[in-house]
C-alpha cells in the first residue's frame, strides 16, 4: 500500500466506503467478488459494483492491477488512517473540535465494559509517555 494523504481525497460515499470495507478485508479483490459478496447482503449489479471501483480509483482510494481479462484491485489507503481521519471529523464536525464531547458522549450513551476501559487507560498512558518521550528528545 502506498502512503495516501487522505485529506486530498475526495470522501467516498455510503456504498463506496461499504465496498472499501470489503477490499480492506481481503487485501485485494475483483469486481466479480465484491459483486457475489454485496450481492449476498442485497441485489447489486456487476456494472453498478464496477462503476464505484472505477470512481473509487479516479479519487484515489483504489489502484488496479491486471490478471487476465480482469482487474483486481486494492486499497491505497490503510483502513486505520481512514478511520483516524473519520474519527478527526466527528470530532471536528459534531463536537466542536472537543475531542472530551466525544468520549462524554461513548461514556453517556453506550458505556464501556471494564476490559474496554482497562485498554483505553492502557492506550491512554502509552500516549503520553510517547508525548513525554518526544518532549524530551526535542530538548536535547
């Protein structure tokens, strides 16, 4: 996968992110496959599939390669640095720029288990020790 600057990419749409999802989770994949995949959930037609991978490769998500008669294609963009920048948006959007809005919100309206919690202060702690980390190095 080739390094993305995402936020140069036009968003991808409902059925496009759908299809990404897919493509992420096999690594790389065909037309015909996310088509019988789809197809499993609700009817799709081929062309319809093909038309947003095509789209989805004008704005830079997807690139191709050839096998045969066939492309296949994978994403350019790794599926945590689509989220991150997702996530960066809610926070933008719906929260002010408040990222603390966000976590009242988790907290309020669904709640943590104890080993979600646990993994978050983990995360948590791993952050700023990375920060105090960088302070450091910057001061040397």
């Amino acid at each position: 996968m080739t390094k993305s600057n995402i936020k140069n990419k036009t968003p991808l749409s409902r059925g496009e992110r759908e299809i990404m999802e897919l493509i992420w989770d096999r690594t790389e994949a065909g037309v015909l496959e996310i088509s019988e995949t789809l197809n499993k959930l609700r009817p799709v037609a081929r062309n319809t599939v093909r038309t947003l991978m095509e789209r989805m490769e004008e704005k830079g998500w997807l690139i191709h390669r050839a096998e045969g008669r066939s492309y296949l294609y994978s994403a350019t963009v790794p599926r945590e640095e689509s989220l991150g920048q997702r996530v960066m948006d809610m926070v933008d959007k719906a929260c002010g720029g408040n990222p603390e809005k966000l976590m009242m919100a988790l907290l309020q309206y669904r709640g943590l288990s104890d080993e979600e919690a646990k993994r978050i202060r983990v995360m948590l702690d791993e952050a700023k020790a990375k920060k105090q980390d960088q302070k450091k190095d910057r001061a040397k």
